[in-house]
C-alpha cells in the first residue's frame, strides 16, 4: 500500500454530461482526469482525444474518466456557452467540471489546489481518493494505460506486476 496523499477536492461551479459528482461519489473507482482548455493545443489534440479512448477501453463501473475545464487565460473565449458547444461537436460524454474561479484570480481554483503548472494536467486517483500521479502534459497512451492497469490491479487487491 502507498501513502499517497488524499487528492484534494474539485472545485466546480457546472457539469456537463453528469450530475455533480464529487471525488467521494467516485470512491471504489480509479480516477483519470484531465485538466485542460479547449484552446490549448495539446488538450484538443492530444489529451481529449486520448480520454475518448480511455472512456472506451475501460468499464466505467471500475474506472471513472473525467475533465476538468480549468481555464487561465483566455477567459472570454471559453465560457461555458462555448465549452458546451465544445464537447457536443466533439462527441465527448465524459463528465466535465468547470473548475471555479475566486473573485479577480485568474487561476482556477481547483488548478491552485493541485498546483497544476498549465494544461493538459493528467491526474490519476486510485480508488481511496489518493492522489497517484500528477503529470503536466499527456503520458504515452501505453505509459497510461500501464499506470491504469496497475491501479485497478491494485483496487482488486492483487500484488503489483514485476
């Protein structure tokens, strides 16, 4: 067992594709979230893409694949008005959460929290609510989907491969 911190709370102010869902809603689950802006570049082209497949690979009664809009600049562009439109065209159906922003702080607040460096930011929770990994940019699709079989071998309480 690791002693990996507790992943701290989202904080969301909307959701798209899902009623509002908290990180104890998702306990039992693995967790793969992305946090990201639908202008970033290697969100749109890389990681987005990358939890559509994600989302496809793996039985979503074990492994919870999520998106956080965690937008810091650019803020008129990517309203939630926008990001709907977004995620339709897009076909995502993953659930997504509008990370919140405090009064005159361009950060985001789940984005401070985490003290993410940009986006895309992988976050990978195992399934006691514990904050695993946290990599700025997107991972391997091999690379992940390695980490991700080695948290639901871990949930199931099998030893880990060598």
């Amino acid at each position: 067992m690791t002693s990996a911190p507790v992943a701290p709370s989202w904080h969301v102010t909307r959701w798209f594709n899902s009623a509002p869902l908290t990180l104890g809603d998702l306990r039992g689950k693995v967790v793969v979230a992305h946090a990201f802006q639908m202008l970033c570049p290697g969100c749109a082209m890389q990681a987005l893409p990358q939890m559509k497949r994600v989302q496809h690979m793996f039985p979503p009664e074990r492994l919870a694949v999520i998106g956080l809009h965690t937008v810091f600049e650019h803020h008129q562009a990517q309203g939630p008005q926008a990001l709907e439109a977004f995620l339709h065209e897009y076909r995502y159906t993953f659930p997504v959460g509008v990370d919140e922003h405090a009064q005159g702080d361009p950060l985001p607040l789940t984005m401070r929290a985490y003290a993410m460096q940009g986006t895309p930011t992988l976050l990978l929770i195992d399934a006691q609510g514990r904050l695993r990994e946290q990599h700025f940019g997107v991972l391997e699709d091999l690379a992940l989907g390695t980490a991700l079989g080695g948290l639901l071998a871990e949930a199931d309480g099998l030893p880990p491969a060598r």
